[in-house]
C-alpha cells in the first residue's frame, strides 16, 4: 500500500520551504488565509480574536508598551506617541535591524517568527527586521536574508501579519553588502577561521560589487569589482522591486541601509569610492546613488508610509587627515534628506574601514545624532533622528528622547533637559533582555500596559493590579 502524504503536511512544508513552490504557496495561502480570518473573527469568545489575525490570538487593546496614562507632563517623552505619516507609534523605542545569518536562500523561516515576534509580544512598537539583500550579491552571508525574487515575501508576510496581530509595527532594512558580500557568519572568523565565503560554501567571490575595486582587508575579504554605470542602474531598480514586494509582505515602513561599510557607505566615503564618474569625486557625486535609491523607494511606496535612512555618521578615520566621510558631510546629507521624502536618519557609525579608532564611550553616537538633529533644525528642515548604540539602561533611553525637563520628569545629566533625538532603537541590548521595555516602564514608574496573557507572570506591581484572575 503506498503513503499518501497528507495535505496538512504539504502545507506545511511550503511554509517552511516557499522557494520550492512559490506560486502554489502564495496562491493557495492567500485562499486559505482569508477563509481563516473569517472564521476567526466569527469565534465566539469572551476574549476576542486580534483583527485580521488567520490564528485565534486575544486582541492587545492598546498594544503593549501603551501608557495607561497619557496626560501630557505627567509620562516621559520616551513612554509619549509618536506618529510618522500614517503610522503611529506608542512609544518612542524600536529594534534596530540585527543580522541573524539564518535564512535559506534568502527566505525568513520559523526561526525568524520567534525571533522577531518575541519584540512585539514585550511592547516594542516597531521592530525592524535586519539587513535584506536587494540582489543575490547583496548579502552579507549566504544565510542573509533577502527580497530580490517573489517567493520571498511569503516568508516575511507571515511575521509582518503576526506582529500585527500584537497591535505592531514592522519595518524591514533593504540592503546591499557591496565589498563586505561573500562572507560568513561571525561566529566561524570569531574562532580563527577566514571570513570569505568561497563556492563551496554557497559564496560568490567572483561577483563582488563595490564603487571601486579597492578591498575592505585584502587578508580576509574578497576582492570586489568596480561598478559600471549599468550596474548602478540595476541595483537602483533592484531596490525599487524590493520596496515594491515590502508592500506586498505588509512592512509599514522601509529603511534603506546606507551605513557599516556597506554598497552605498562605501559611495559615501572617498577613502572607499575613487571613481572620477557622475558616481564619485565631489559630495553630490558620492551621494548620487543614495538619492537615486531614495527617490526611486519613495515613487512607488504610498504617500503615507515613512523611509528611514540608517547612515554611519563618521567613519572614524579623521585621525588619518586624509579625506573621509564625516559628522559635517553626514549633516549636509540630513539637510537634503526631507526634500527626498525621507522622514528618519537613524545615526550609527563607522564599519567602511578596518583601520578606524572608534572614540567609544556611552554618548558617542547619541552626542552626533544630537548635533545632526540641531542643525537640521536650524536649517528649518523637518527631519526625524534616531539614536543607536549603547541604550542600555532607563536613564540613557529617556535623556535621548526627553522632550523638557520638570518637576514630575527628572533629568541627570547637565545636557539631558536638550532633545537628543526623537527614537532610540535598540538593538544587543534586546537580546539580552527581550522584555526592555517593560522593564524601563517599570524603573521609571510609568504604567504601560503589558500583554494579556502575562499579566500573571513576575512584572512590576503596577502592570499586576490591572489582573483580578486568582
């Protein structure tokens, strides 16, 4: 008698596998999802289903992470709303995007729904899913993530709608590697082993793109391939398909990685960019093809869906006196950034150069985005900042963000009562204590709601007596 494979199992497989039947999957799963949400929404239950949710899922009304109480002066600016064209926020955290070298073929899996939906079960009102590779050659790794063919949005789509279903936000980083592409995951160099990449580990050292054909460590990396003027063109529309299919996953809003070393980080600097083309040279040259990038995202994504741009404010190589990439030129690109339609800079730093010395302390990145955000203003341009690195503790995260200093909202450092930045996204320190948030409304005596199913569990006194449950 032969084995016939159940349908439940078929399904099944797809979910894990969608590149092996990308049409089936996304045309049955459509059928599949929209009979389900029915039903769901029809379930009778003292608790009803999240709206939209294809599981049944208690609905989190506010989302967790919201303040019960919202009267203005009495809750941190950290713990206030925040609202970006037509996406609103409940407070002013966010994950920043975090590599995981996790995905096959470029495709999400189960590892990533429990990965990523663990932020938006704690109150985290927008997590950003890491660095995708706009092309094949885009990736970090082989096991990076990517969105440059359809079957790739299923995957994602089905995380996206989860975080939804917590009353969420999700972004999603578009990347391209350029001259750091072909490598491994940090945790083979780590142990001694050569960073690159080769064929036989699923690797394209052959086909490394960069500006120009200058290698990031001629001892580890591979060595890359200048650019054409052509190629240039297709990875602009590269970006723009991808944007095109993060509407179709469901992202609320895009973030184009233009730091770290990375495709356009490598434009920007002229230590890694010696073109003598439109592409190089002078600033408006080596910014080119992030405005091109830019402007390309934001003619096919809705009016009212925010662009982040993540960006290395210096690269950490002043110390050379030779020309580099800078905390001035970084200020001269957030001026023109509003007038692309871009709504935030997420200020991080440096990857584009192994011989950088990173003045590190606990306000290295916070200071610039603080100093990018003031003259932005100065100039009368409307721009958001994002502060990233070394938000670790309460204190740290509501000094960026504080709006005033009063008498209900104390203030430590000399220069806290200053506006810092508008959003602190986090990224290690979420690893290691997922629930951050919470634990932060919880130090700074603010009462934010918690998710329902948790209520019984060992959170802070206030978020405990809203459960009468023995």
């Amino acid at each position: 008698m032969s084995y016939k494979r159940p349908s439940s199992l078929i399904a099944l497989s797809r979910s894990y596998f969608p590149s092996v039947y990308p049409s089936v999957y996304l045309n049955t799963n459509n059928i599949i999802t929209k009979m389900t949400v029915d039903a769901i929404q029809q379930k009778k239950t003292a608790s009803p289903a999240a709206p939209g949710a294809a599981f049944y899922t208690p609905a989190q009304v506010p989302a967790a992470g919201t303040p019960l109480d919202s009267t203005p002066g009495e809750v941190p600016t950290l713990f206030t709303p925040l609202k970006i064209r037509g996406v609103e926020l409940q407070n002013r955290f966010a994950v920043a995007p975090m590599c995981t070298y996790s995905a096959d073929d470029g495709h999400m899996t189960d590892w990533h729904m429990v990965h990523l939906g663990s932020f938006a079960l704690r109150g985290v009102p927008l997590t950003i899913f890491e660095a995708t590779g706009v092309l094949p050659n885009g990736r970090i790794t082989p096991e990076c993530s990517g969105l440059w063919q359809d079957s790739q949005i299923a995957p994602l789509k089905r995380i996206v709608d989860y975080i939804h279903t917590q009353g969420q936000k999700a972004g999603i980083q578009l990347a391209h590697a350029g001259r750091k592409a072909s490598t491994k995951a940090p945790w083979h160099y780590q142990r001694g082993k050569s960073e690159l990449a080769g064929p036989e580990e699923g690797g394209w050292p052959e086909n490394v793109w960069a500006p120009s054909a200058i290698c990031y460590n001629e001892e580890t990396f591979p060595q890359p391939k200048e650019m054409t003027v052509e190629q240039i063109q297709e990875l602009v529309e590269a970006w723009k398909a991808a944007a095109q299919r993060a509407l179709k996953a469901g992202f609320d809003l895009i973030e184009i990685h233009a730091a770290h070393g990375y495709l356009i980080s490598e434009f920007l600097s002229p230590i890694s960019n010696q073109r003598t083309d439109q592409y190089g040279g002078s600033f408006e040259n080596r910014t080119r093809i992030l405005v091109e990038i830019t402007k390309a995202i934001r003619s096919v994504i809705p009016k009212d869906m925010p662009l982040f741009v993540r960006v290395s404010a210096t690269e950490w190589m002043e110390y050379t006196g030779q020309p580099s990439w800078d905390l001035q030129q970084t200020i001269e690109l957030a001026k023109i950034l509003p007038d692309l339609g871009v709504d935030l800079l997420d200020v991080s730093s440096g990857g584009n150069n192994k011989d950088q010395k990173i003045n590190v302390h606990t306000y290295y990145q916070i200071d610039m985005a603080e100093e990018i955000r003031a003259a932005v203003h100065a100039a009368g341009k409307k721009l958001l900042v994002g502060a990233v690195g070394l938000v670790t503790s309460a204190e740290i995260a509501k000094e960026t963000v504080q709006e005033k200093a009063d008498g209900k909202v104390t203030i430590t450092r000399e220069n806290g009562a200053k506006t810092r930045a508008d959003m602190v996204l986090v990224a290690r320190q979420f690893l290691k204590e997922p629930e951050f948030v919470l634990t932060v409304a919880d130090e700074l005596g603010v009462d934010v709601k918690a998710p329902v199913q948790y209520l019984r569990g060992p959170l802070s006194k206030r978020t405990k007596k809203l459960t009468t449950v023995p």
